[in-house]
C-alpha cells in the first residue's frame, strides 16, 4: 500500500519533550542514552482508518522564532524556520505541563504566528505576500506533556488548556512523552486533523474554480455583446 506523505512540526519552548516525543513515536520507545549504532528512520509509517502514512516529523524549538536570539542574523533563519513551519502539513503544540510559562507561549504567541505566517509571509523584510489558497490550513493538536510529573507538580490546569483547544476546534491531550500508547493515540487524531485540513483547502479551491468560470464566463457574454441583465441600455435614435 503506497504511503501518504506528510511533514509534521513538533512546535514548543525548549525543555518541554519535543526530543523525547519524537523518539517515542519515531522508534517506539524512550532512550536516556543514545546509541549511537541505531540509526533514527526518516520517516515513520503508520495506518490509520485503513490507509497508510509516512510521517516525518521536525522539531523546532519557538525560540528560534525570536530574533532576538540571533544577533546580526535578522530576518534570514527565522525566515528559514517560518518555511518549514509554513509548509508543514500538521504542527504538534506541546507544552510541558509543570511549566506555566511554556503554555502561555503557545497560546499567545506560537500558534497566532503559525496561523498568520501560514496566511501571508514576509517576503523580504517589507513585503507581505499571501500564502497560495489551497496551502493555507494545517492539521493539529494540542499536546501537554510530562503528565507523570503531574500529580506533584502541575502548573497548568487540565480544564483550562482544554477550553482554549476547543475554542481553536483542536483536540487536546495529556501525556507523558515515555508513554508510547498515548502518543499514538495522539498521533492519530493528528492525521485525521491533517485530512479535514486538507478537504477543507481543497473546498476553497473549487470555489475559487468556479469564481473564475463565472468571471469568465460574464468577460465572454460582455465581448459576444449579450447584455447583463440589468445593466441593458436603452438605444434612443435621435
Ligand atoms: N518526567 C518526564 N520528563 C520528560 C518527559 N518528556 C521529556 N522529559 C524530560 O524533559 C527534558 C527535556 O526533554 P527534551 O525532549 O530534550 O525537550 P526538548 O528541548 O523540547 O526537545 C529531558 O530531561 C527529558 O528527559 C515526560 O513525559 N516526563
Ligand atoms: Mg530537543
């Protein structure tokens, strides 16, 4: 069965468990040393609902988004990470759930910029341009991480960070990134989250289709000299 490939980003502050998150779901299971003779496979396949993925996932941490943390290097990397946030088809919004702070970063500021770089971009450093109806949306979730360390050291209330992922329409959980059944299942609300993301793209493409044949179709009715209804004039002979 041929796969479907898709690019996810794993989005959040430093120290949250992007790294853990990506070794649990990559090669199932947690490593507190690296082997260095295991090599990590590109790409991870899964099937869900019947069909095959190839999934690829990227971390980038949402401090490469500051500038501020590349002095003389203004505009080129972060530039570089807006593409690679720009193009992806999912993103993972993880936040460690004993840090306050590193969920208020994604609720406001990191999932505002994916959504505004994802609709225009900055060319160069003056100009804005839309991204390509079609290409707009991406699938994600909501993801608080370090759940096992929840009980002694929660900062982040379980209901809150649930009412604001519903009030953007993402489905949310609670895990521990050493947890390979919870990832999964978060995984998967994921790609179905990517597929409605799509359909809905691909609406506003046939709708932009259909806006163009009738704007052609006038420009032709108006060339072959068949009056619009409505703006006929009336021919006075003098
Ligand atoms: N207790 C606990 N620690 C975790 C979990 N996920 C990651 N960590 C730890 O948090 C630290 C940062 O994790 P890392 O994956 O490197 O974070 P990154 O900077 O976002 O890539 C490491 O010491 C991990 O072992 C988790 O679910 N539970
Ligand atoms: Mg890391």
């Amino acid at each position: 069965m041929p796969a479907i490939e898709k690019e996810v980003i794993i989005f959040g502050e430093g120290g949250v468990g992007k790294t853990c998150f990506t070794d649990m779901f990559m090669r199932e299971r947690h490593f507190a040393f690296y082997d260095p003779t295991v090599t990590t496979p590109e790409r991870k396949r899964v099937v869900i609902d019947g069909l095959a993925w190839s999934l690829r996932l990227v971390d980038l941490r949402a401090s490469l988004f500051q500038e501020s943390d590349l002095p003389g290097e203004t505009g080129f990397a972060p530039r570089y990470f807006v593409k690679m946030l720009r193009d992806a088809d999912g993103i993972i919004f993880l936040y460690d759930i004993t840090s306050k702070a590193s969920y208020e970063h994604i609720v406001n500021e990191g999932y505002l910029d994916a959504c505004r770089w994802r609709r225009m971009y900055r060319e160069n450093t003056t100009t804005l341009r839309s991204y390509p109806a079609g290409m707009q949306r991406f699938g994600c979730i909501l993801v608080g991480n370090k759940l096992d360390l929840g009980q002694e050291k929660r900062e982040v209330d379980r209901d809150v960070a649930q009412e604001w992922a519903e009030s953007m329409g993402m489905q949310f959980f609670e895990l521990s990134a050493f947890s390979n059944e919870s990832i999964k299942e978060a995984m998967t609300a994921l790609v179905k989250s990517m597929i409605k993301a799509e359909e809905r793209d691909n609406e506003d493409l046939s709708e932009g289709e259909n806006l163009k044949k009738s704007v052609v179709a006038k420009a032709k009715k108006l060339a072959s000299g068949v009056p619009f209804r409505g703006t006929q004039r009336k021919m006075i002979s003098l």
